[in-house]
C-alpha cells in the first residue's frame, strides 16, 4: 500500500524524528489520506503529485522548519484537483467559506455541520 509506505518513512518528512507523530493534527492526516485514495483511483500520478507539492513548498515564504508542511500538501492537492477539472478553485473556496461560517455559528461544544451555515439554503 502506498500510503502505509510514505508513513513508514517518517524521517523523511521535514522536521520529523522517526519517533515523532505524523500528523500534528487530524486535518493533516485527512489531507494525507485524500492525496492517497484520489492516487489510488487514478486522478494523478506519482509524479505528478510530487511535482504539485514541490512547487508549493518551494514557494516564497515557506517555514524553514517545516511545520506548514501541510499546509503547503493541502494547497497543492486543491490546485491539482482545479488544474484536473475535479473541483474548481472557486468551488473549493466558496465551500470553505461555508464550513467557516458554520463553524461561527455552532454553539460551543456542538459538532460543527454545515447546516448551521446562516446562509445554507436548506
């Protein structure tokens, strides 16, 4: 399994002791395992993957230690899955948004739905 491959080469991520977790946070590893499902599926090569992410990690303003190594993961995949027609950068913003706003308004303590987005239309 590829994915299961790329995790047990933790040293290999940046900033990373091969005792150390993976994923500092759950997001991460949802943004992992989506590069790895949508690979698995045949929407982009390896190469292609890594030539996406590599542009975003070279990009001006990248933190020297790594910890927005994620970030830049998560960038990446969106931009290729615009640049592959699956989900269109505008698409990908306005349902951020979305999420954002439900966020906002969801008292504390409750699951976060997008249904309490003020401006869900349902």
């Amino acid at each position: 399994m590829p994915g299961r491959a790329i995790l047990n080469r933790r040293e290999a991520l940046p900033g990373l002791s091969a005792d150390a977790p993976v994923f500092a946070e759950p997001w991460q590893a949802e943004a992992f395992a989506m590069v790895v499902a949508l690979h698995e599926r045949g929407l982009f090569s390896w190469s292609e993957w890594a030539e996406a992410l590599s542009a975003e990690v070279k990009q001006p303003g990248a933190a020297e230690d790594g910890h927005d190594y994620y970030a830049h993961w998560l960038a990446a995949l969106e931009k290729l899955l615009a640049a592959k027609g699956v989900a269109p950068s505008r698409d990908v913003d306005q349902l951020a948004a979305a999420w954002q706003r439900a966020a906002h308004a969801t008292p504390h303590g409750k699951p976060i739905a997008l249904e309490n987005d003020p401006l869900h239309g349902g």
